[in-house]
C-alpha cells in the first residue's frame, strides 16, 4: 500500500511496545499499552486557506520523531513493511524529539 497523505495529515510509524516491565515481567500483547511516539514518514502538503486558495506550510517533515496525544490518528495496515501506521491531523502531534 503506498499511502500520501492529503491536506493537513499526516503518516506516522509507531515506535514498538515495552515487551518488558521495568521488574522484568513479560507482558502479553493485550497488557501492553501503545507508544505515543513514533516516526513522520510522510507529511501532507498543508492546510488549505479557502479565502484565497493558499496552504498553510507544514511544520513537520519526513524522519522526524514525535510525540502524539493517545487517541491521535487512525490505524491502518501496511502490507508493504508488515506494521501498523498511524494517519493523523499535524495538530495531533504535541512535541517534536529533538
């Protein structure tokens, strides 16, 4: 599947769940909360202005690691790289990791 993301969104790769608790415990997959970071890998062109036809530019770019509220985005399959990515408002995201 080749994903392009249109207007204001975004496609985000989350990063992989803790398999372990700090105690050493093994967690079972439906124990394991999901990360809320994770990696752009595509951003749409911008937010259309419908005043005068103009798109906001986008702050984020391709690579960059962010952080993202919990209910940001919706998840689909990618069959191409066998995961889970994450298509979400650049709005979602609450912090670039720098």
């Amino acid at each position: 599947m080749n994903l392009t993301p249109i207007g204001d969104r975004i496609i985000v790769r989350r990063e992989a769940s803790e398999e372990k608790t700090a105690g050493g415990i093994l967690l079972p997959d439906t124990a394991k909360k999901k990360p809320q970071r994770g990696t752009v890998l595509a951003v749409g062109p911008g937010k259309l202005n419908l005043e005068d036809g103009s798109r906001m530019p986008m702050q984020l770019k391709a690579g960059d690691v962010v952080l993202f509220t919990a209910w940001a985005g919706d998840e689909f399959q990618d069959n191409k790289k066998a995961g889970e990515v994450l298509v979400m408002h650049e709005s979602d995201v609450m912090a670039v990791v720098g």
